[in-house]
C-alpha cells in the first residue's frame, strides 16, 4: 500500500496498546495459561444459549429501538428496586448498551467538554483515561496505596475546583478488589453535596463481592442516584464476556445527554441478546448467588497460592486476585509478567499500566474465573517460581 504523506497529529500520541491485549497475545504466543485477561474458561448456563437460539429462530435480529428493548429494561428496574430499593423509569431513564466499555466512553463524550477536568481514582481501569482526553478533558489523579487501596477522601475533596466535571469510581474496584464501605458512600456524599459534579460509577462488579459484604451501589444513595451514571455488565454477571452487552441508568435529565451521545455512538445494540437477558434475568438465582459461586473459586484460589512463594491478601470482590512477589524478585511488574509467561507459561497483569506514573509495587492481577483444572495447572506452574 503507498505510503501517506500528509503528518498524522495522533489524539492520543501516548496511549499504546492495551496490556490486557499485551499479555493475552504473549499468553497465545507462548502457549501459557491466561490469568491476565478477565474472561471465564467455563460455559455460560444453557438457558441462555437456548434462549438466544429460540430469538434467533423468531426473527428477532432487526435493529432494537436506541435505548433497548422496553422487555429487558423493565428487568432492570425491577432487579435495581429490589436490591438498591431505587426506582429508575425503564422509559427514561434506563439504556442498553454495547458493553460496559461503550457506555463509560459515551457517559464521558455526553458531560466532559474541552478544559473539564475528570478525577481518576489509581489504580485505574484503563479506558477511562483516553476517553476523558479524546474529548478534550484533563484527568486528575488520586493514587490509592497498596496494600489495602484505601479511599483517603480528603485527599480527593482537595482536589476538587471549578473545573471538576466528574468523579469516576469503581466499585467493587478492577484491578484490586477493593470495595465501598458505607463510610465510602457517606464521604461521597459530602464531597459532592451541593456542587455540579456528575459521578460516573463502574459497577460492573456488582454482584461478585465477598465475605458477607454487600454491594453498595450509588443507587441505594438518593444524593449520589440523583447526580450519577451507573454502569452494569451482563458479561461479568451471566459469563459472557464475548458478547459485549451492558447498560447504564441515570436520572432522566442525564441520560438525555447521554442518548444523544448513543445514538450516534452505536445506535443500538444486539436485538437478540436483550430479548434472550430479559427472559434469564427473571431466573434470579443466577446473580444472587454469584458472590457464592465465585468465592468458592477465590478461596480455593487463595488457599492453593499459599504453596507458592507469592505473598496473598484475599480480594473483596470481582474474580481477580492480586499478588505480591516481592520475596521472589526485585524486577518491575512488567519485566516479572513477561518472564512469568515466558519461563513458566503462566500470563498475569502488571499494575503499572493502571496508574499514569508507572507504580513500581511487586504486583500482579490474576484471574480467577477458571475451571479448576485450570487453576491446578496455573498454580502447579507458580510453585516452581
């Protein structure tokens, strides 16, 4: 192909390719296990995959309407009022989305304009930030400290200015597990009473959280609901990464901006994976047990890691568990990635790439979300490093 002469001003002249897309190639490459990249080796429940071939079989792959299908989010309301005990208006307030991804880069195209000034809170998932500099924003980072990532709120109330635009905050936290406190909630609420902040909360987690603790969704706070965009995956939820549905909910006067954002993002979103949720969704074992389900798989994952020489403080939620290797080696995060993958067929995530200023802890994000066997596999690999 003849070269292009004209110079090309990159948008995001610092911005390189994913490290979940790094390690999962070098995992392919190598032929390593692969606990970098959050995904599920076991299969979805089959009432999904029969439910879909049932829409399929309908006709029900034409375009949906732009904010979802009514059906699945009808399920949504009822499922956040039942558990938050928040009422969000499926009409209006409540849209369907390609992906928890999709929603957060549209949420911050809809509100961050050029100057605003977005807080990112490290270590931080990595599409926040090139999304906020796309659209002409300035993210302001707060570091939280290994090893407990505490929220040292103070720190983030100096940060606030007239220009602070948004908040973003993970909850329960990717990569550290790190979740919301009622303490969390009440400082939130102080730090954005009676200002203009909008808080963009990523709850893709909600339902993997550990240890009798629950959920604390922005929803289940009247002040924080009426200020925020909540995010959701039915991927972590339902096991189905791959097919890249999610959704948000926001006051009506929000997700107005955010529709006008949408539409033109992507329109809408896969017509019969939404007829085939709305129907599962109605199954509610299948997220209330969740937690149970896979804190079985952290504690066999943690108690199998006490062989090894990796030191382990049990995540509060999600499916990823951090590591420390500090007793096995002195390189940089990324360095011990690649020669884990390399020498001992086993791929993880380096911390570094979810802070702006690379963080030198020995620490490493594993994934959790395997059969068993894959877990022995990994972990029989780990105990000889």
């Amino acid at each position: 192909m003849p070269e292009y002469n004209s110079i090309v001003f990159s948008k995001l002249p610092s911005i390189k390719t994913s490290i979940f897309s790094v390690m999962t190639k070098m995992a392919e490459d190598h032929q390593a296990i692969n606990l970098a990249q959050g995904f599920p080796d076991f299969n979805c429940d089959n009432r999904l995959i029969d439910l879909v071939t049932n829409y399929m079989k309908k006709g029900y792959y034409q375009y949906a309407p732009m904010p979802g299908i009514m059906p699945i989010r009808e399920q949504i309301a009822i499922k956040t009022e039942e558990l938050y005990q928040t009422k969000y208006n499926p009409d209006t307030e409540i849209t369907i989305t390609a992906g928890a991804t999709q929603a957060i880069f549209t949420a911050i195209g809809a509100f961050v304009r050029e100057g605003d000034e977005v807080i990112v809170i490290e270590p931080a998932y990595d599409c926040y930030v090139p999304a906020i500099k796309l659209h002409g924003g300035n993210p302001v980072f707060i570091e939280l400290q290994a090893p407990e990532f505490k929220y040292n709120w103070e720190i983030i109330k100096r940060a606030i200015n007239q220009h602070t635009k948004m908040i973003i905050v993970n909850n329960p936290m990717n990569p550290v597990g790190r979740v919301f406190s009622s303490e969390d909630i009440a400082e939130l609420e102080k730090l954005t009473e009676n200002t203009d902040i909008i808080i963009l909360a990523d709850e893709v987690y909600e339902h993997i959280v550990f240890d009798a603790k629950k959920h604390l969704s922005l929803a289940k706070s009247d002040s924080l609901a009426a200020r925020s965009i909540i995010v959701s995956s039915f991927g972590k939820t339902y096991h189905t990464t791959g097919l890249k549905l999610g959704y948000c909910m926001a006051p009506e006067k929000l997700m107005r901006e955010f529709r006008k954002v949408h539409q033109y993002n992507v329109f809408s979103v896969n017509t019969t994976l939404q007829y085939a949720y709305a129907d599962l969704m109605k199954e509610k074992d299948l997220y209330l047990e969740l937690s149970a389900f896979y804190q079985q798989k952290r504690d066999y994952f943690c108690n199998l890691l006490k062989e090894t020489r990796f030191k382990v403080t049990p995540t509060q939620g999600t499916y990823f568990q951090v590591v420390d290797y500090s007793e096995i080696s002195d390189m940089q995060d990324l360095d011990f990635a690649n020669y884990l993958v390399k020498d001992h067929k086993v791929a993880s995530i380096p911390l570094s790439p979810f802070f702006h200023i690379k963080s030198k802890s020995p620490l490493l994000r594993l994934c959790f979300a395997k059969n068993n066997d894959t877990i022995e596999m990994a972990i029989n690999k780990l105990c000889k490093v």
